[in-house]
C-alpha cells in the first residue's frame, strides 16, 4: 500500500510539472532566448515597423535579441499577422469576437499569438504585450518605463479586447504625439492625422481670408454690425460654393491618401444679436456642407455642430458621408452629460441630431479652456463623461485638453482619458495610483492626497466646475478658498521634500506645485482689484 501511495505522488507530481510547462511560456530566461518573431511575408510598412520596436523592447527588459523572420521555424515563436496568416499557420483564433482595431493575444503550445481584424488592431496587441504583459509603461512624452527583468515568463492568456469607441482622439500636448497614441490604441487626431485633409477645422474662413477677401469680393461674405464685420462666408453665394470646391479638389488631388475634408463654419466667438438673426444660420451652414457632400461621395464630410449651428432644426438631413461633429460647451462640468438634467442643453441638441443621423462624433473639452494654468479637478469626473457618451449611444469621441505642456497635472488628464477611450470600465483609482507611482515616485501619495483632497472640496461646495471658470469663483466657497490652499500645500511640501534628492521627479513636483502657486498669486491680484 506504501509503495501504491509513493508511486501516484509521484506520478501526480510529474503530471503537475508537465501540466506547468504547458501552461506557462517562457519567452527569457536567465537572459537568454531561442523564440523568434515571425510576421507574413507581406506584411505592411507600420507592421514592420512595430514589430522591430517589439524586438527593440525585448533588448530593453530582458538583454536578448529576438530574430524576425517570415518562415515556420520548429524554434518557438511569437507568431504576429491578421486572420489569413494565421490560417495558413493552422491556427484557429475567434475572430467574430473581433470588432475593428480589436484583437487577440493567446498562448498556444509554446507560441505566443497576437492577431486582428485589421493592421490597428494588430498593433494595438502589440502595445498592449508590452504594456500588460511586460510591464513597460508610458506615462508621459518624458516618461517612459522600461523594466529589466531576467525571466519573461507568461501564464495561459487568452485576452480578446474591442474598444468601447470607433474614433478615440485625444488633441492634447500628449496626444500630438504620434508614439503616444499608438502606446494607449488611439486614433491621431486630425491636425498630425493623414487621412484629414487640412485645413480640417473652421474650413470655411481658412479658405476665404476675412482681413483680406472682404476687400476684394464683398459679396462672398455675412456681415454683422450693420455690415462692418465680415465674420463668415455667404453660405447663399453659389460662386463661393463652386471656388470652395475647387480648392478642395485640388487639395484632394496632392494629398489622395485623405479620407476626411472639413465643411465647417468659422469660430463666430460673437453672439448673434436680434439685429443679425436669419443672415447665418445652422441650415444654412449644413446644406453647404450637403452640397460638397455630394461632390465628394466617396469621402466623409466633417460638419461641425457648434454654437450657432449646435441646434438643429430638424428641418434639413445630413447626408449619409457627412460625419456631424457635436460640440460639447455645455458649462457645468461637474454634470457634462447629465440626462437627467432638463436644462442640459447639450443632451437636448444632441438628441435631436440622433433622430437624423448616427455618423456623430462628440467634441467634448476636458480642462479649463480660458485659465489653462489653473488647478482642475476633473480627474474622478473623466469616467462619468466618458460612460455617459457610451450610454447615450455615441461611437466616436474627440476630447480636447492642454495642447502646451502647461497646467497641472495635465499629464495625467491625458493619461486617463486615454485609458477610458479603449474601456470606461477601468478602475479609476487603481489608474491614477498606477500614474502617479510611475511618474512622481515616492511622491506619489502626498501627490494623490492633493487631488482627493481638491475632489473633496469641489463636492462639499456644489459648485459647478466650468469649462472656463475664472479661479476667483472657486476661492470663495469652493476647492481654491484659502483653507483649502493651505491644505494643497501641506501635501505637496511633503511631495517635495520625498524627493528632494531625485532631480527628475522633483522637477514633475515643482512644476505641480508651481501651478499652485501661480493660480493663488491670480486669485490675489484680482481680489486686490476688488
């Protein structure tokens, strides 16, 4: 009965061992590795291209250098390609799960896979390797973390991602950058975009100068102040129409890669008085846009709903290319996409447009536009918008924040915004603690104490955080009154004296708290004008 007994520990612990060495893929060890990165025999420049910086990753964290070829190797692999590759590889992989710019990473045998439906989606596996699995990090333009690790050892994955979003930009000083997005799987924004033609935005103006055009053809243009200032072009003018067109059409013709032509109003910062209503208007300025929709039906016409033209009148239909993008300036932040709220006038007009088209893109703004240099605790109300727009049914979202490397904080406000893109779902607090370990180091938790802190403060006030509220609102009764300062303070000298001797996060410190110091030195100017 003894032997009996030792003979199936034994044989169970050979089976345990066996069943280990299926489970886990050993990518390094001991820095050394006999994998290779195979990719198609076709496969196109930006795939190349990422698949090379994954090799350069691999001899960043492990000190190995792994080979790339296009052929089937008895070696193991990290097998890279679309669906056909992997088919002709006799790799089977669950590609209805798959929405575009999705994909899978599964381990199988000893090989690692990492497929999608299209060549984004691919790379976006590729960054998510590196981020998830290998634990590389990029926070900021400034910082990038890159672990060095002997062993790369990988449990059973079978991770299939989709994005919550079709369209996911981020115009901010981060996402302007294009490593920036492919690291967090967004999509660039227009102005370093390709598939945008330029201009992309308030087209109209860009095309007809109103310093110079009003001179030369008075009749091209709306007026206001009784016919002194030109502040559009005259939508009714069909010459106007005809020479736009042509513009386009030669711009078309040098830049053929574009997908995307701008059909957009000027930015009218000037109420429309009593006196001007009915010169310019929102079906005015759609049914010039419907009209160079028609010339090119092969593109997507980018029409901006936005002040004036905000509101539809539901009395014209946007044409099946054109892709209506929604401004939200809705004032209260706190709240951006309140539906529950009767006075959100934002919800009111988008709704409407969803009675006409589903081609709509959100527009939403994300710091203080006027005062970009102010504290801004929006960081906990990042998830609320976001999961907002995806429960009211919108696809494609454009966020806007600091396009400078200016105010506090901003790098994290990119940072999440990114992360919440891809999926709302995300822990909030476990992203922002992830941040800040990451990027201010043994500050991290006087940093987060701050921004709990300004948070709890802007809550306990109910006062609303506006879009581009002055600081002196906030000084009174809400998260900038002096004892509340005084509190951001405590927390950020202890932010700074943890690394007083660590010159690179001491810089990210200072440059918080400096922000600080500037907005209580503008509360004080303006409260001595008082």
């Amino acid at each position: 009965m003894m032997r009996c007994s030792v003979f199936l520990f034994f044989l169970m612990s050979l089976m345990s061992c066996k069943a280990q060495t299926i489970q886990t893929v050993v990518l390094v060890e001991n820095n050394q590795s006999n994998y290779q990165i195979c990719i198609p025999p076709n496969a196109g420049e930006n795939i190349i291209k990422t698949v090379r910086e994954l090799q350069s990753y691999f001899f960043k964290i492990g000190n190995v250098k792994l080979s790339i070829t296009t052929e089937k190797s008895a070696l193991p692999q990290i097998i890279i390609g679309g669906k056909d590759f992997m088919e002709s590889r006799g790799i089977e992989l669950p590609y209805t799960e798959l929405k575009k710019d999705g994909f899978i990473i599964k381990t199988e045998n000893k090989h690692l896979l990492i497929s999608g439906i299209n060549e984004k989606g691919i790379i976006n596996g590729i960054y998510t390797l590196l981020e998830k699995y290998l634990g590389c990090r990029f926070y900021a333009r400034d910082a990038i973390v890159i672990p060095q690790k002997e062993n790369i050892i990988l449990e059973p994955i079978l991770d299939i991602q989709n994005p919550a979003f079709e369209i996911r930009m981020l115009n901010s000083y981060e996402g302007l950058s294009v490593e920036y997005c492919k690291w967090h799987k967004l999509d660039l924004p227009p102005r370093i975009n390709p598939l945008w033609l330029k201009p992309w935005i308030h087209t109209t103006t860009k095309y007809f100068s109103l310093k110079w055009g009003p001179k030369k053809h008075p009749e091209y243009f709306t007026y206001f102040n009784k016919g002194k200032d030109a502040v559009d072009i005259n939508y009714e003018n069909n010459e106007v129409l005809e020479i736009m067109i042509g513009k386009i059409k030669k711009r078309v013709q040098d830049h053929p890669t574009a997908k995307f032509i701008g059909a957009s109003q000027g930015d009218m910062t000037r109420k429309i008085k009593s006196e001007d209503k009915g010169k310019i208007s929102g079906d005015m300025t759609l049914g010039f846009a419907n009209r160079i929709a028609q010339t090119f039906p092969d593109h997507t016409i980018t029409y901006l709903a936005y002040q004036y033209s905000r509101s539809s009148s539901e009395n014209i239909k946007p044409l099946g290319n054109i892709l209506v993008i929604i401004c939200n300036t809705w004032g209260n932040r706190t709240k951006a996409v309140d539906t529950k709220n009767p006075g959100n006038k934002f919800i009111k007009d988008l709704q409407v447009w969803q009675k006409l088209t589903d081609n709509i893109m959100v527009w939403d703004y994300i710091y203080n536009t006027k005062y970009e240099f102010a504290p801004y605790p929006n960081f906990y109300l990042l998830q609320q918008a976001i999961k907002g727009y995806k429960d009211l049914g919108i696809n494609k979202i454009f966020e806007e924040s600091h396009r400078q490397p200016s105010g506090g904080l901003y790098e994290l406000r990119s940072y999440l915004t990114a992360k919440l893109l891809w999926n709302p779902d995300l822990d909030i607090d476990s992203l922002i603690t992830d941040f800040l370990n990451g990027y201010y180091g043994d500050a991290a938790p006087y940093i987060k104490n701050y921004i709990q802190e300004m948070n709890k403060q802007l809550k306990a006030s109910k006062i609303p955080l506006l879009r581009t509220g002055n600081p002196k609102i906030y000084s009174r009764i809400s998260f900038l009154r002096p004892l509340a300062i005084r509190k951001y303070e405590l927390y950020l000298e202890k932010a700074k004296r943890s690394v007083v001797d660590d010159p690179i996060f001491k810089k990210r410190v200072d440059k918080v708290y400096e922000t600080l110091k500037v907005t209580k030195s503008e509360i004080g100017k303006r409260s001595s004008k008082e």
